[in-house]
C-alpha cells in the first residue's frame, strides 16, 4: 500500500483517503500496517496533518525531552494525536493535549502529576502555561463552592421535588416547562461545575434516585469529560475500562452502571486498580446472570481483541484481569451521606447552610416548606434563649462573602432576626433607630436609597463580630459605628437644623448622638487651628479601625481582572481628582469612592455589587471587610478624567490607537481571573485569550503591581 501510494499518484490516494475517512477507527489500519508503515502511508496520503501532527507532537516531546527517548516518543505522540483527530475533528490543541497525557499516563500507570514532574524548560509558552495550569488543577481544587451552591441546591430541589423552590431568588423560567427547564440546567451544571454537581448529588440520601433522572440526559462524552475531572489522575484508566464493558455488551443496567462510577470517585481518597476492577466486577455480576469467573473470561476475550487491532491504551487490563482473585473482599462503596458531615435533620445546621448559601439542602427541603414556616421556625428557637444556634450564627458571620450575601439578598425578616440572635437585648432598640435613621437620612438626602441605608446599617452590625468585644455592645454604640460609617461611604456632614425635621419624631437619644457626632467634629477642627488646650470630646466608639485585615483563606474568582493593564496610571488618575496626598487617600470615604470609579473604568458603570470589587479595593489598599454601597454618583469631573484616562492608555499603547474606550474594556478589562492571598503578596491568576498578542505591544509591564497605598504587592500571572 505504502509502495502504491507512492508510485500511483493521486488516483490512489483519494481513495486511501476516502477509505480513511468512512472507517470509524484507525486502529484497525495501524494494527494492520503496522505502526511505523502507517505513519509513512498517512504522511503521503495526508501530509498537512501529518505534519501538524509532528509539530504538536514535537512540541510536547521537547517538554518532557530529559525523559524521553526522541523518535520513540515523537512517534508514540503522533499516533495518538492521529486516532484522536480521527474521532473528533474539530479537537484544539489543549484537547489534544490532554488526549496526550491521558493515554501516556495510562500507558505508564502514573498519575497526571507524576508524569509532570518530568516536565523541563519549555520552549514553547502555550504548551509550558498549560502544563502548570494542569499541574495546578490536578494538585488543587478551588474552594469556590459558595458562589454556585445555591444553584445546585435549586437544581437538586427542581430534580427531587419537581418544584422552583420556595428560597430561591425569582428564578427567570425563559417561557420553558419545568421539564425543559430541567435539562436545561442539568447540561449547564454538568458544563460549569460537574465536580461539585457530582458531589452533591453522591451526599444525597436519594443519590441513586436523582441519578436515574440526570444519566439519560448525558452524552456519553460528557460522561467521559466528568469522571477525567473527577480524577485527573485515574479518569483515562476508568473511561477506557468503560469503552471495554461498552463492547463486552451484555451490561443493560447503563445508567446503574454509571452511577456505580460517579459514586466510587466522588469522595474517593485513595484509588486502588486491583480494587476498582474487583469492584466493578463484582458489580456487574450482580446486574447480570453472569459469574465472576465467567464475565472476568469474556473481558480478558474484549480486552484481547481490542489489542490485536492495534489499540494498545487497553493492554494494562490484560495484567489486571489475569490478577483478579474473584475470591477477594471487595470493599464496598462507602454511603457518602454519612462519610462526611452534611445538614439533615439538625436546624442549626441548615439555618447556618442558609445563611451561608442562601438555599437549602435538597435533603431537608421537605423540613422547611415556606418562608414563613422557616421565619417563625427561627423565631422559636431564638426565644427559647438557644445559645448554640447564636454560637453558630456568629460562627457563619465571620466570612465577609457571607455577610455581603445576607446584606445584599436577604428579607428584612431574616435580617432583623440575626440582629436579634447577634444583640438579643438590643434588636428591638435597633430596629426603632434604624427606622428613625431612614426616615431622617432619606428627608435630608432624597439620592440615598432606604436599601443603601438597610445595608450599611445591617453591614455595620453584622461586621462588629469581628471584634472580640461586640458581645458587650450596646444599641447606642451599635448606632454610632453606622453612623461613622455612613458618613465615611457617603462623604457627607450631620451639619443640619435637626429643629427642621421635628414632625418626624425622631428619638431623642438618635438626635443626641447626630449632634454629639457633629460637635466632636467641630471640636476636632477647632483644635487644629487653636493651641489652646480642647475640652475632653464624648467618647465615640469606632470598633472598625480595630477590626484586623480579613484574609481570604481560598482563591477568589473575579470577572474585572484586566484592568490591572492600566495600573500604572491610578496614581495620577487619584491624583488628578485630589483624592490623594503623599501616597495616601486622604480619606476613607476617597478611598471606598475610588473603588468605583475603577469599577467605571472597567465597565463605564457607577453601580456595582460589592462582590464583584474585591480586586479594586486591593488596588485601592482599604480591609476586605469595610463595606462599599452598591451604587455612587460620579461628577461630570470624574467621568472626564477617567474618559481622558482611558484615551492616553490607547494613545501610548500603539495597538490599540485607533480602536475605542469600550473595544479596550470588553477585550482586556472585563476578563476573568482568580485571586488568592498569600503571605506577603497577592496573586492574581488572568484568563487568557487569542486577543492577548496584542500585549506585547505594551510599553509597560504589569507582572508586578505595587501602588503607594497598597500594603503588600500582587503578582500578575497572565494565564
């Protein structure tokens, strides 16, 4: 064949390759030809690929070059890059790697991060930034569970209960029946977040349940895809045993037989193969009328087959199922549910699983059937005096990301009611203030918005845990903190008539701490301009400046990572609006407000969840925990200058000259990025993308950022 294609010229080769392209596997022609002929006969009937091929191949030789033997390895890569194309065309290069050290992984029987460590210099940077972002995914996983658990709780409730849930915020059904709906988030969750989604269907009670509901809307490559990310390390090995029973064919339980596999890996901690073969056997039997015995014969048969056409990935098996002592224990899937610690029955448990989420467990769903059950369920326990449900309320508010989302989503219900089990002696005082508060501050500043007013005063409380004294606040101290708060936020003065605002009725105990904040103010001042010796001020607690720097104990996704491109320029930005003096802020309040204006640098708005501004107050050096409203007013002043910014960023950076301000923002600015804290620095983690060549046309670098107000520098990786 080799000989024709030469020497017959171009009759020949197309029907070679329309012969190649009908077959549904290559296997056969390499098992036939032989490996190194086969190479020689694709070169001449296709030639592109084949080169292509070579190249990628190449290049992921020279990776592992210190371990490898060159021509051997060079053409081991490319005859797996080949089969692979084969079935799926349209495969990238990152695939295609994967395909790569997947199949070399199981070849060798390493795990992913064994062979990694192989990995020398790289020559090439897409193949060096995906060898350590893969090494990184497959060492770690990223604790960000809180921002999607609620919806998988919402998509579990949907599954189990065939009900939106009561608990979740107005869910947008797009004009779909429920059902639609159904696969539709199932697909979208298996997309984004199959991991978790696997997990947490594996706690459940009903595990097997919801997984006959979800298995028949997988594709199987998508069955394929999970369980290589439930574990990098051994997700070839399975997926190839899996093609094994596939043809082996007597196997009609699928569905059980994948819930078999996403329930062995979800919680596994150490993989045996001998274990795993043994298990699935044992299985198998159970689902079939075939003994152990009988169905370990007919898989070595599969097995055997597979290799004499040439497919060699399953030639590991041969030695596992020649090693199968059917007269083994076999170790039993453990029942996640009780493995590890998860909310049932105990109402503390799910109140705190609320108050950090936002939703309820699929599981104790049926415990809680309204909003009003739950409202008057903790009312109930919060007066029968319950110390440990307080314990563990203020357990949960620690976490910053846990305050901005009950501040941010909750009723006013359920906030008064952590008020209360924070303050049991003084809710009821802090609600009439609160009351009074909006009331007078939305009279005097009609642009403040009662729910600006809610959460800054809801945020001021529920930050006080932080401290160590907050148990021996008072309803008074509590109010003083928000009110020095507000006005740091809102940069505004308690230098009004109160006599003006008496039809409003406001306590006089509110009155007299507005007025005892305005007059220490003025007493500072006069100090500054007189020698004199000041009288003794009113002691106004400020429990803030004592609270200590929140430390984020996981990575952080954030979606404005780009905008760190432009970081040379803030200094002068802050400068050019008077914000700054001698490196410093001159003012909280400049500091919180400038949090937004390079929010409107990234996306041209002034209104932004606090949530999504984690980056710009580590730009901007102020604590993690100080709250930022959701919404400023900018100036005309301040819009032109970050309009006159963003123009000299484009007129210095050659690229780009001519293109537009939102071009800038939707390419680099709005780009997601992952955030984590270390000791003495932050590290911020970049998406990259195709558009990204035009970086290296920046006349500044951005791979370390350190502005005059920041306490600790972040490194930039661009990934």
């Amino acid at each position: 064949m080799v000989k024709l294609a030469r020497v017959d010229g171009p009759h020949f080769k197309l029907n070679i390759d329309a012969f190649i392209k009908k077959s549904a596997s290559i296997d056969f022609l390499i098992s036939f030809l032989g490996e190194k002929k086969f190479l020689s006969l694709y070169k001449i009937i296709r030639p592109l690929g084949h080169r292509q091929a070579h190249e990628i191949a190449k290049q992921f030789h020279e990776a592992f070059s210190e371990a490898l033997k060159p021509s051997v390895a060079t053409n081991y890569f490319v005859l797996i890059i080949l089969r692979y194309q084969h079935e799926y065309p349209a495969a990238n290069n990152e695939l295609i790697w994967n395909e790569i050290l997947d199949q070399w992984s199981l070849s060798m029987q390493m795990s992913k991060i064994e062979l990694l460590d192989f990995a020398g210099s790289q020559k090439s940077e897409p193949i060096a930034s995906y060898l350590e972002s893969t090494k990184l995914n497959a060492m770690t996983y990223t604790n960000k569970q809180l921002s999607w658990q609620g919806d998988i709780d919402f998509l579990l409730h949907l599954i189990i209960y065939d009900e939106y849930p009561w608990w979740s915020i107005e869910f947008d059904d797009q004009g779909f029946s429920k059902l639609e709906n159904l696969t539709r988030l199932i697909n979208q969750m298996l997309n984004e977040h199959p991991k978790s989604f696997i997990k947490a269907v594996s706690m459940l009670k009903r595990a097997d349940e919801v997984f006959a509901k979800i298995i028949p809307i997988i594709k199987p490559q998508i069955v394929d895809r999970i369980l290589l990310i439930l574990s990098p390390q051994h997700g070839a090995f399975v997926v190839n045993f899996n093609i094994l029973i596939k043809r082996w064919s007597y196997l009609k339980a699928k569905n059980e037989w994948i819930t078999f596999i996403f329930r062995y890996f979800s919680h596994l901690e150490s993989f045996d193969y001998d274990q795993f073969i043994l298990s699935s056997v044992t299985f198998i039997a159970k689902k079939t009328s075939f003994g152990l015995q009988k169905i370990k014969e007919q898989l070595l048969k599969v097995t055997r087959d597979a290799l004499q056409e040439g497919e060699m990935k399953f030639l590991p098996f041969v030695k596992l199922l020649n090693d199968l002592n059917i007269n083994d224990q076999v170790k039993s899937i453990p029942n996640t549910f009780f493995v590890k610690s998860h909310p049932n029955r105990d109402f503390i448990a799910i109140l705190t699983y609320y108050i950090t989420t936002g939703s309820l467990p699929a599981d104790s769903a049926f415990l809680i059937k309204s909003y009003l059950v739950f409202v008057r369920k903790i009312e109930n326990y919060l007066n029968t005096g319950h110390e440990n449900l307080r314990a563990a309320i203020v357990s949960v508010m620690k976490n910053s990301e846990v305050r901005n989302r009950v501040v941010r989503n909750e009723k006013e219900d359920i906030l008064f009611l952590i008020s209360k089990a924070l303050f049991p002696k003084q809710s009821k005082l802090l609600l009439i203030y609160k009351s009074d508060i909006i009331k007078l501050f939305t009279q005097i500043w009609p642009n403040i918005q009662p729910k600006m007013i809610n959460e800054i005063f809801y945020q001021t409380i529920y930050q006080s845990v932080l401290n160590a004294k907050f148990m021996n606040l008072t309803a008074f101290d509590l109010v003083n903190l928000f009110l020095q708060q507000f006005q740091k936020i809102n940069q505004v003065s308690f230098d009004f008539d109160l006599n003006a605002y008496a039809y409003l009725n406001i306590s006089d105990k509110l009155i007299e701490m507005i007025v005892s904040l305005n007059t220490a103010k003025k007493i500072r001042v006069a100090s500054t301009e007189n020698d004199s010796e000041a009288k003794p001020l009113p002691i106004i607690l400020d429990l803030i400046d004592e609270i200590e720097p929140e430390k984020l104990e996981h990575r952080i996704e954030i979606k404005n990572a780009g905008i760190v491109i432009v970081w040379p320029y803030l200094d002068r930005f802050f400068q050019m609006l008077e914000m700054t003096e001698k490196g410093q802020f001159k003012t909280e309040g400049d500091a919180i407000r400038a949090v937004h204006l390079i929010q409107y640098l990234v996306k041209g708005s002034s209104e932004t969840p606090e949530h999504e501004l984690l980056l710009n107050k580590i730009l901007c050096g102020i604590n993690l925990a100080i709250p930022v409203p959701l919404k400023i007013e900018l100036t005309d002043k301040e819009k032109k200058t970050a309009d006159l910014m963003l123009n000299g960023v484009m007129q210095n950076w050659k690229k780009l000259k001519s293109s537009s301000i939102d071009a800038m923002r939707e390419g680099f600015f709005i780009r997601q990025g992952f955030l984590e804290e270390k000791d003495d620095f932050w590290e911020l983690e970049v998406e990259k993308k195709t558009i990204d060549i035009l970086l290296k046309s920046l006349p500044w670098g951005f791979g370390m950022v350190k502005l005059p107000w920041m306490s600790k520098r972040m490194i930039v990786n661009w990934i």
